[in-house]
C-alpha cells in the first residue's frame, strides 16, 4: 500500500474507535473497519478530482470538455457507490 493508503487505514481505525466503540454504540449498529476505510477512499478520489477541478479552473486551463468529464466522473461515482453530500 502506498502511504496515503496507510493513512487512510489508520484514520478508518480511529474514526471507528472514536465514533463507535468510545461513543458505545452497539457493536450490530456500527459499520467495518473496512466499510469506513472504503468511505474514506471514495471521499479522497472525489476531493482530488474536486482540487484538480478547482486548480485548473482558477488557473484558467481547463477546457469546458475537461470540466464536463470531471463533473461526470464525479457523479457516477457518487452514484455507483451510493456517496451522499
């Protein structure tokens, strides 16, 4: 794993202890460790292609196809893995 990957793995580790197992919600009402670490993949991927988006645009670079095809990657994304805002 390259190690953002560990970061996030670890994040997932105390986010579920923090949230969950500190906050003592039952262990049936809490989501994985696994669960939480693909949360935080899927939300890393959706803010690099946000700060990508956002460099180029205040840079003046980006095309309006390429925008287009960012917004889109961002959308189906969000909707093949059911992220909520």
């Amino acid at each position: 794993m390259n190690e953002r990957l560990v970061k996030l793995w670890e994040q997932a580790n105390i986010r579920y202890d923090m949230d969950y197992v500190f906050a003592g919600v039952p262990r049936d009402a809490r989501p994985s460790i696994p669960e939480i670490f693909a949360e935080l993949i899927i939300k890393e991927c959706l803010s690099s292609i946000q700060s990508d988006m956002d460099s180029e645009v205040m840079n003046g670079t980006m095309s309006l196809a390429k925008h287009a095809g960012m917004v889109s990657a961002k959308t189906v994304i969000k909707k093949h893995f059911g992220v909520e805002e």
